[in-house]
C-alpha cells in the first residue's frame, strides 16, 4: 500500500539508449569545444609572453643606442647599423641611418629638396630600428635619436670665400657660413647673412637653404639707382644652435668705386 502510495507520487521514469547516445555526444562536443578553446587561450598566453619578452630585448637594445648619444659617442652608433645577432634565443637586427631634420618642417620644404634648396641640417638626428626575430614572431622598434650638445671652438662661424683684395663694383662674392665644435669638426647649421655698413655699403642675397650667400658691391639709392659707395663694409652670419644666437662678422671688405 505505502509502495503504490510512493509510486503514485513519484513515478520513476528512465531515459531510452537514443536520449543516451545524444546526451553522451552532447558532452563530447562541449568537452572537445573546451578543450580547443584552452589550447588557443594556452598558446595566445605563450604568444604574448613571448612577444613582451621581444618587446623588452628591443627596448634594451634601444635605450643601448640611446646612451651613445649621451656619450657623444655618434660614429660609434652609426657604426652600429647592419649589426645582427643572436641573444636568448632572438635574433636581433640593428639598422641605424642619419636623417635630414628640415626647418621648419618637412611638409613645407618637401617643394624645394628636389631643387636642392629646402633648408636642412643632416647628421644631427638618426632613425635607429632595432628588429626582434624568431621563428614566426617579428617585433620592430624604432627611436629617433638626436646628436648631443657640442663645445663649440671660439669663434663658433667660421666665413669663407672671402676676397683677399677689394670687391670690383657689381661683382659678386660667394661665401659660405661654417659652424665649428672645439676640435674644428663642423657641425651642421642653417645662417642669416647681413652686410654691417662701415664707410661703405652692399648687397647680399643669402641662398634658401641657407648655407651660402653672394655679396655685390653695389646698392641703390632713394629713387632706385644702382650706386656704387666704395669705402668698406663686413658680412654677419648668424645661426641658432641649442637655443642659443651665435653671430659673426667677417673681415673688412674693401669696395671699389
């Protein structure tokens, strides 16, 4: 009686060998699905450790190159580019090139490189690359480096070209603008060139790139005239160089009439 009481309430029902089957590939599947998805995440894991620990022999390699220029050790660092070597297990590749930094900026002197005329310093700054290998992994850094500080030989510009006898009227002039560290090694620069009046007076037209002018001894009067003065006269040269105005004039210039 309690039997059939308990039965009645709680009928026992069991699952066919079908409901079996497709429950049991069910599970199979998920567990499988589980399983490729923990592989992936185990391997994305070891990818990017990997690729953290390229990212930090690169940063290293970098920051090497970086003390160079501290040291003002350039020919050195650029004695550095096609270097390739093994270090734990990476293969490491080093390319170092010197890059021109135009003035002021290279979007606006793009028109004149072809020409020969933009206006900028080569060799203050570098493009160092450091590029990490191995297997299928390829990481890439790269760091624009800038050439330190120089002490600079007293005076700092040096003005070539000048004449070592008096300047005919109306002919020209060419000089050129030198800026120079302590050993006499020049460093890269872009002047102004202005004619200092003494007795005399004349006429100089600096080239755009900024590196070489020509001076003629002739200028004009209130009405527009070519005049010659005679007397004398010197050329300035001015540049800027770490935030500093640097300026220099020539010798005398003597001026035919």
């Amino acid at each position: 009686m309690v039997r059939e009481i308990i039965n009645a309430r709680f009928p026992q029902t069991g699952l066919s060998l079908f409901e079996i089957v497709i429950a049991t590939s069910l599970l199979a599947g998920v567990f499988l699905l589980f399983s490729r998805v923990f592989g992936v995440a185990l391997r994305g894991a070891a990818g990017a450790a990997e690729t953290a620990e390229a990212l930090v022999q690169a940063e290293a390699q970098l920051n090497r190159l970086t003390s160079m220029t501290a040291q003002n050790r350039w020919d050195d660092l650029l004695a550095e580019d096609g270097l390739s070597f093994p270090k734990d297990g990476f293969q490491i590749d080093i390319t170092v090139q010197q890059t021109s930094c135009y003035s002021p900026c290279s979007s606006a002197e793009e028109p004149f490189v072809s020409r020969g005329e933009a206006r900028s310093l080569q060799g203050t700054t570098a493009l160092a690359e450091v590029r990490i290998r191995r297997e299928n992994l390829n990481v890439k850094l790269a760091r624009v480096l800038t050439r330190p500080e120089l002490e600079l030989a007293d005076p700092p510009i040096e003005i070539r070209g000048l004449p070592s006898s008096s300047v005919p009227a109306d002919a020209p002039v060419s000089v050129t603008a030198h800026l120079l560290a302590k050993d006499n090694s020049e460093i890269p620069a872009t002047f102004q060139f202005h004619v200092i009046p003494g007795t005399g007076l004349g006429t100089i037209l600096a080239s755009r790139d900024g590196k070489r002018a020509s001076f003629r001894n002739l200028t004009k009067d209130d009405t527009g005239a070519v005049i010659h003065t005679g007397g004398s006269c010197k050329i300035r040269a001015t540049t800027r160089y770490f935030g500093r105005t640097l300026s220099v004039d020539s010798g005398i210039l003597e001026l035919d009439r």
